[in-house]
C-alpha cells in the first residue's frame, strides 16, 4: 500500500520545480544520483549505445546495465514509451 501511495503522490506533482524540491527532500543525494545515472543508462541504451560502451564510459559494472536492457526490451515498456516520446518531443 505504501508504494501505491508514493507512485499517486509522484503523479500528483506536476510543477517540475516542485518535484525537484520534492526529491530533494525524501532522497537522499546519493539515492538522486543513483537515479540520475539509472536514467542516464536507459536513454544511452536507447540511443544504440552498447552495454560495453556505457559501462567503460561511467565506469561501471555490465550487471548494472542488464537491467535497463531487459526493461527496454519488455514488450509494452513505459521506459521505452517514454523515452521513444522523447526522441520526437525532445525536451529544451
């Protein structure tokens, strides 16, 4: 039940400014940036880039990248939906 409650309170949150505070507040930075570079690796993935490449890139370990793999391969991905909205919405 609990996490059901935090995924409302995420969807809540439309202001980017506040979600940032938001994740500010209830992460810590190291949790952020183990965030950050999980996202980081699934758009590089998605881009075509090879799992040696990102590993040897940010100096990390081929297992932390399988995972991402595996998700972007899921038939009905959100990861995949979302980063493919992306590539033809890019952010500024």
């Amino acid at each position: 039940m609990p996490r059901n409650e935090l995924v409302n309170v995420f969807a809540e949150i439309t202001d980017p400014a506040e979600m940032n505070r938001f994740f500010g507040e209830i992460f810590t930075p190291k949790e952020r940036d183990a965030l950050t570079l999980r996202w980081r690796l699934l758009k590089e993935l998605h881009e075509g880039r090879t799992q040696r490449d990102i590993a040897a890139r940010h100096g990390i370990s081929l297992c932390k990248i399988t995972r991402g793999s595996k998700v972007l391969k899921q038939k009905n991905s959100v990861v995949m939906k979302i980063l493919d909205r992306r590539m033809e919405n890019p952010v500024k």
